[in-house]
C-alpha cells in the first residue's frame, strides 16, 4: 500500500458553521510525507492537523499554529480524507473553519471524488496500538486497544428521547465509511442555540445542514438519514479527531458518550508513552 494524495485542486465555497461567514476552500494536492496540512491564505500561515495543534475542542476540533492562527471544524473534513484514506493534502481556507456544506462528510468526499485520487511511489505507514490506552472525564470513556484494523464501539445517552441511548459497532473500511458513517449529519439542541449566538457559536447552522433537536423531538425529521444517525455521526467525528494522529491507527476505538476533547485526549495519552504503539509498513 503506498502513499495517497489528490489527483487535482477542487474549490468549495460555503458558510463555516460557527463564523457564520462565506469561505472559500480549495483541496490540492501535496508531496509524498507532507501530510494534511490547513493554510489560512487570509493570514499567511499553515497549521499541520496533528493532534498537539489542537487548542479547543468546544463545539468542534480546532487547530492551532501556536501564533494565533485557528482553524476549527476540521473533523468531518478530516474524517473525510481519512475515509478516502489520503495521506498527504493541502486544505487552503480564505477564513477561520471549512464551509460546513451539508453538515456532513458525504459532502466533502463528493468534492474528493470530483479531485480524483493519485497514489504515490511511496509506502504507506500506519501506527499499530500495542497496549490499551484509556482516558476518562465526568462519566465520559474512550479507549484505544490492541486490534489487527480500525474498528469502532461508541454508545451515546442523551435524555432527550429524539436521540436516547444508541450505540454502534463498526468495522473501518472506504467502503464502509462511505456508506454507513460519512451521510451522518451533525446535531444540535434548540435550547442551546441563544446562548451559543451570544457565544459567536452556530452563526453558520441552519435546518439544512444541522439535525435541530427540540424537546423530544426532531425539528426537521425529512433531514435524517439514519435511525440511528446520532451515533453514527458521533464516530464520523471520532475518525476525523482520531485521524490527527498523523497515519492510520490499527486499533478498537471504544467510547461512552466521548467528544472531541476526549478523543483529544486519548491521542495525546497515547503519545505521551512510545511503548503504547509502533510504526509499521502497511500491506
């Protein structure tokens, strides 16, 4: 297996989700080892998406280059590239965030397919986890354990009755990704949104890009994809948290109501002792 990268430059415009403003966003090619790296032309500074750049992780990952420099939601994009298992790509951003396009990562791997993808004479290299690593927080769980392949265990428990509790275990693959994990649209609570606005938060959500839950209820029910998109939505966020690691994990992600600062976490534990994984050449 060696090296991917796009075959060409592909240009989006939307609105970023938290901003609330117009972005332009153009994906393009990248050499061989450079990784996913995000450009703010409007700034002048590229941020690698590695899990140490990670500076808050309200709401949505957001990276940072230590000078002042954001770029947040990078999740469902991340996950995206990490479901067309593209190793090396240049994000330029003319804002703060990737449009958030249909809430999603579907959306951003048709923008993939539009690129085309290019393989590199280079070998693909991958991190296999050698020990169980686990972090918690306020009744919250994630753990990566030893496995031969990606896989997933994430359950979720909500009280409102729109979502519930739900879980869903998944085995990684494009294909898989593709089909059963990159529709998944985010979600959000009504009750919320005042205080988020005053926050300068969800500017940019609307009923056609976010699942909108008020009460016990569904406020745009014709959107979902799923029964179960919440969860399913849930690990679109962990694949894109997970795939900062900077090379594909060969490990069972397991979860109990995890989120972006969690998963966070859990990169940086498994970081933080070299014993916990080793490089290998992937087949």
């Amino acid at each position: 297996m060696t090296r991917r990268t796009l075959a060409s430059a592909v240009t989006a415009q939307g609105v970023a989700l938290h901003a609330g403003t117009a972005v332009r966003m153009t994906l393009a090619p990248a050499e061989a080892g450079a990784g996913i790296v995000f450009r703010r032309s409007d700034l002048g500074r590229d941020i690698p998406a590695l899990y140490d750049r990670v500076a808050d992780t309200r709401l949505g990952t957001v990276l940072d280059d230590g000078a002042g420099a954001r770029v947040g939601v990078v999740e469902h994009l991340m996950a995206a590239l990490a479901g067309a298992e593209i190793d090396d790509a240049l994000v330029t951003l003319d804002g703060p965030e990737p449009p958030i396009l249909d809430g999603d990562a579907f959306s951003y791997l048709r923008l993939i397919d539009t690129a085309g993808l290019s393989e590199m004479p280079v070998p693909r290299r991958g991190l296999r986890v050698l020990r169980p690593v686990a972090v918690k927080e306020d009744g919250a769980t994630a753990c990566l354990l030893p496995a031969a392949a990606l896989s997933f265990d994430l359950e979720i428990d909500f009280a409102s009755a729109a979502i519930g509790v739900q879980r869903l275990v998944w085995d990684f693959s494009p294909e898989a990704f593709r089909r059963d994990i990159a529709p998944a649209r985010t979600f959000g609570f009504m009750r919320d949104l005042d205080a988020l606005l005053k926050l300068g938060l969800a500017r940019g959500a609307s009923l056609e890009n976010t699942l909108a839950i008020e009460g016990d209820g569904l406020v745009n029910a014709g959107l979902q994809r799923f029964a179960d998109e919440f969860v399913r939505h849930k690990i679109l966020d962990a694949v894109g948290d997970l795939a900062l690691a900077g090379a594909p994990l060969l490990a069972r992600f397991e979860g109990r109501c995890s989120g972006h600062g969690l998963n966070n976490a859990l990169l940086r534990a498994l970081f933080a002792e070299p014993g916990n994984y080793e490089t290998v050449t992937l087949a």
